[in-house]
C-alpha cells in the first residue's frame, strides 16, 4: 500500500515538472487525460490534473480539470457543464481550450470519433 502511494506522488512530482519545464502544454495534458479516461478519472489521472493545475494559475484550465476531476461514467456533471458554457461564451478563451470546451460539452457517456481526432489535435497542437 505504501509502495503504491510513493509511485502516485513520484507520477504527480515527475508530471508537475515536466510541465513546468516547457515540455508539455496544459491543455494538450487535459485532452490526453480526457482522451484516456474511463468511467472515473483514475487516481493516476487525478494526480495528473492536481499537477496541471499546479503548473498553470488559468481560470480556463482550472474550471477543465475540475471538470474532468468530477466526471462520472464519462459524463460532466451538470454544474461544470454550465460553467464550461459560461467560459465558451468568454472572449479570452484560447483556440485550444475552445476546441477542448467543444468537445467536453459535446461528449455524453462516450467519446465519438470526431472527438476523439479533436482531442488528438488539441495534443498535437494544431490549429484550426
């Protein structure tokens, strides 16, 4: 049991530097979290969200990951569901949390297959 909570908090410390030191953006991080998640975020998925967080002070990223961090049977919760409309709607919304906010807002209990190569481009960083 102690072995287990030793890897998990090495995972969040490793995870939270490779993002501080520029190697992977916050939100590519979060649409590979969602991407991989399953009926619940994993306690490896958790630690994860808690080091994205960390890394990054943005109210966007901080409302995605609650977001993501809530989900149940791969559903966002009603709550976050307004939330996350709420911040579509704002103008300084960046184009990769757009696309990412599109397609949290989109899934219900599944991802389809254009979210899914949504997601994988919000990892890949391409533009739309």
């Amino acid at each position: 049991m102690w072995k287990r909570i030793v890897i998990m908090s090495l995972a969040a410390f490793l995870s939270t530097q490779a993002i501080r030191a520029g190697e992977s953006d916050s939100y590519a991080k979060l649409a590979d979290i969602l991407l991989h998640v399953g009926h619940y975020p994993s306690a490896h998925q958790r630690a994860d969200l808690r080091a994205v967080m960390a890394a990054d002070d943005s109210r966007v990223v901080h409302a995605i990951a609650m977001a993501i961090n809530n989900m149940q049977h791969k559903t966002i919760a009603q709550e976050d569901r307004e939330q996350l409309k709420t911040l579509l709607e704002s103008e300084h919304v960046p184009k990769q949390a757009r696309r990412l906010l599109d397609v949290m807002l989109k899934m219900n209990h599944k991802l389809s297959y254009r979210n899914k190569k949504e997601l994988q481009a919000v990892i890949d960083g391409q533009a739309k």
